[in-house]
C-alpha cells in the first residue's frame, strides 16, 4: 500500500508520553507510514504516565500499538535500539522527517554532538546530514544552559526544536486538549492537515 509519507517518530525518557502516543495515533490516520522508535527509558515512561501496558517483546509491541492506533498491515513498523540495518540507520533509505517526541536533554546532547550510540540518535544525525526536517520536543523545566546550549546547536544544525509548552488562549478544560495543542503544531510543522486545533484567526 502506498501511504502520504514516510515519518520516524522517536520517544525517549522524558515526561510526556501523551504527546507521543497522540502524534502516533494522528500520523496513522493521516495515512503515514510511521517508523517508531522507544527507548528503554521510553518504555518505562509510557507505563507509568499511560493506561498502555507494553508487551516486553519488539514484535508484541508493534501489534498491540498497531491494534490499538488502528493501523493498517506494514504501516507502523518498531524498529530495535541496535538495528542497524533497519531504513532508519541509512540516508539513502531514510523517511522524510524525524520527530523526537518527547525528547530527553540526554537524548538532545548525544544528538547535538554526534554520539549516534543507538538507532535513535542514528536516526537523527542521518536526518541531519541529509539535512530532512528534523522535530525536536523536549519536555523539561528548568532548562539549564547544557539544555539550551545544545538547542541552539541543533537548531543551527536546522532543526527545530518545539517544546512541549501548550497555550491557553483557546481555554482548554481537558488535559486532552493541552496535548493536542502541541500535537497540533506538530502537524502543522509536518505540513499534514490537522483539525485539532484552529490556528490563530481561525474559527
């Protein structure tokens, strides 16, 4: 089956599973192809911030989020922190974008310095040197001058770093709609349509 896009969404260890798992959700029902990375840290992040209990194994995995994000047969595809021969490791096989969601400071040091010690950090220094759109979300506070010394690198690399800071001036009542604001920007970075969240001037 041939889908809209190919995109890579990454989820390291920092708070903030929900942004991931609903850009996942999102992506699949835009008709993207989503290759998925989990850290280990990830892992354990999802367990505790979501009602979602991760079977150990890649493959169980990759069938129960495909099962309960309603993706079509090869269209979310898991991929192993040490898989080296997966798309993801290759510039001439690589998706269009990357987006690292939620991204942990450690995760955005080993980037911004090249250390490619996993599929992920790979992954992202594959997206930059092909220079393909790149999404950084990190999701810390306070932010101490490592944290924006190694955003600023980055974006001067061109990525593009959106942290995980909703808005409130469309007055949301539900901790669902502060997620889907980001998710929302996300999107629009993306340039998938989105009707999660009218854009400022919009009904």
């Amino acid at each position: 089956m041939d889908y809209q896009r190919t995109i890579t969404l990454a989820m390291t260890g920092a708070s903030g599973a929900q942004y991931g798992l609903r850009l996942l959700q999102c992506l699949l029902a835009a008709d993207c192809r989503v290759y998925l990375l989990l850290s280990r840290a990830a892992e354990v992040v999802i367990r505790t911030e979501t009602n979602l209990e991760l079977p150990e194994t890649l493959e169980e995995q990759q069938l129960m989020l495909s099962q309960t994000f309603g993706a079509e047969d090869e269209q979310l595809l898991l991929f192993g922190r040490e898989d080296w021969f997966s798309p993801v490791a290759s510039g001439s096989s690589s998706a269009s974008s990357m987006v690292i969601c939620p991204a942990s400071g450690g995760s955005l040091s080993a980037i911004a310095h090249g250390a490619s010690n996993n599929l992920i950090e790979r992954a992202a220094d594959v997206a930059l040197k092909e220079r393909r759109q790149l999404l950084l979300v990190p999701r810390e506070a306070p932010y101490s001058e490592i944290h924006l010394e190694n955003m600023l690198k980055l974006t001067r690399m061109g990525a593009v770093v959106v942290p995980a800071s909703p808005g409130f001036y469309m007055q949301p009542t539900r901790v669902e709609e502060l997620v889907d604001f980001i998710v929302a920007r996300l999107l629009d970075q993306l340039g998938l349509e989105q009707d999660l969240m009218p854009r400022w001037g919009e009904e």
